[in-house]
C-alpha cells in the first residue's frame, strides 16, 4: 500500500506497479501505470507536465490520455539523492485532464464538494471548497504566465450554481471567491444561465420532484478572445429516464478571433 508523503525507489515502483525504471511514465500490459517525475524537467509537476516532441514519449502521453483511472504519481527529492535510494515521494492518485497541443490551451477543474473533510478529516464544510478555488486560481495564473499566447479555456465541475437561483449548491462566498479568481485571470464563465427557466433542462421523472437540475458544472474562457455563439445543455438522464450521470452535461459554441485560431 502507497502512502502519501512515503518515499520509495524506482524498483519498489517497479515491484509494486511494473512498467520500465527510466521511463517517466512507466507502462505495463498496454497502460500507464504511474507517474515519475523531476521538478527541473516539470516545474508544474503534478498538477502539470511538458510531454515533449520525442515520438516514444508522445505516444504514451497519448495513451495516459485515453485512460479513464487515476494513477499514483511520484515526484523525485533530490535532496535525498546521495543519502537514500528512496527519492521518489508519494504524492497520491491524479487522473489525466487535458492534452494541451497547438495554441489553445485548455484546463479542467475540480474544486471540492461541501462536505469534503480534508486530509485530517476535520475541515468545515465548505472549507475544502474554499481552499481548492484559491488554488485553482493560483494553478490558472502559473498556465497563463507559461502560454501567454495561447487563448485559456477552463471548464469541469466548480461544486457551485452561478445562475442566481437561491437555496440551491453552493455559498455566496465560495461565489465570490470564484469571480475573483476569474477576475484576476481575466477569465469570463460562459455557463451561468439558468438552464432549466431557460427549458434546456427538465425535471427528473424518477424522482418526481418537479424541479430541474441548477447547473454546477462550468466552462470558462479567456475574456476578448472569443465570440459566443450559443450556452447549451442537457439532461443527466435519458428521455427512458435512464440516468446517464448525476451530473447534466453544458457545452458552449463558440469561434476563436481570428488572430487566435
């Protein structure tokens, strides 16, 4: 068993996860099965990682990225280097977001849901939230600063409605806290219309309720690089109300200006 903080060397990896000793992303029977990396070659690591041009390296970025499971990443110590074989730190499970390639760059979030505790299991609820906008925020300045040609999309699961509906998912201040950090990256949320007044989403025929989903899921763009066209979305169920998610799904149309395509 892993534990977060442990450190291990690369033939541990090895005996525990298999796949090659050298490479960066070690691969066994046809998946990647974790994440081995330095911060002088991936200064964003792990949230973030520079694949390279290198062909071999290519085709397996492209294969973490058609992977649908979180693998455990290492970060190397070097400190530890000439003390320990063990320099590989533990820093937990990620699952691939996004491939960046060509001049759009593009970001998934995922801030923490109400009543998440925490590493110590102590946290507030709310508090986890909170916290994981203020990084967020800090993670979409460091991307922007590295591509500062490259037009910004961020899009996933926020854990907040922004249609001003009231008593529904979410906090004032966890809403606030997001229009800052959007703000400050001068990034605008395409996704704050209120589907279901809108007839876009309808109500959940299993539970009977009669109320439609407020939207928590959002896709935010860099302000002045585009045109939007049209803020859509559908239901998390089918019309046999065979669910599909316990999300619904939002999609945007939009075009790139010009000098940005």
């Amino acid at each position: 068993m892993l534990n977060v903080g442990a450190y291990y060397s690369r033939f541990q990896i090895h005996d525990m996860l298999g796949g090659e000793i050298q490479s960066y992303l070690p691969q066994y029977k046809g998946q990647i099965v974790c994440g081995c990396f330095t911060k002088r070659q991936n200064p964003d690591a792990p949230e973030g990682i520079q694949v390279g041009h290198r062909p071999k390296v290519v085709k397996k970025a492209k294969l973490l990225s058609s992977q649908n499971t979180a693998i455990p990443v290492f970060m190397k110590d070097c400190a530890r280097v000439s003390k320990s074989e063990r320099i590989w730190r533990y820093c937990g499970q990620y699952r691939f977001k996004v491939l960046l390639d060509g001049g759009q760059l593009i970001r998934v979030a995922e801030t923490k849901y109400a009543d998440d505790k925490g590493i110590d299991g102590k946290s507030k609820r709310w508090e986890e939230h909170n916290k994981a906008i203020e990084i967020q925020g800090k993670e979409w300045n460091s991307f922007i600063e590295a591509h500062p040609d490259c037009v910004f999309l961020v899009a996933g699961d926020f854990n907040q409605t922004r249609d001003g509906s009231k008593q529904t998912y979410g906090t004032k201040h966890g809403r606030d806290l997001l229009s800052i950090q959007l703000n400050k990256n001068n990034l605008v949320c395409l996704t704050e219309d209120n589907f279901g007044e809108l007839g876009k989403l309808t109500p959940d025929p299993k539970t009977g309720c009669g109320w439609f989903r407020n939207n928590i899921d959002h896709i935010c763009i860099s302000k002045n690089d585009f045109e939007l066209i049209s803020a859509d979305a559908w239901n998390h169920f089918t019309n046999d109300g065979i669910y599909m998610s316990d999300h619904n799904g939002v999609f945007v149309d939009i075009v790139l200006h010009p000098q940005n395509k």
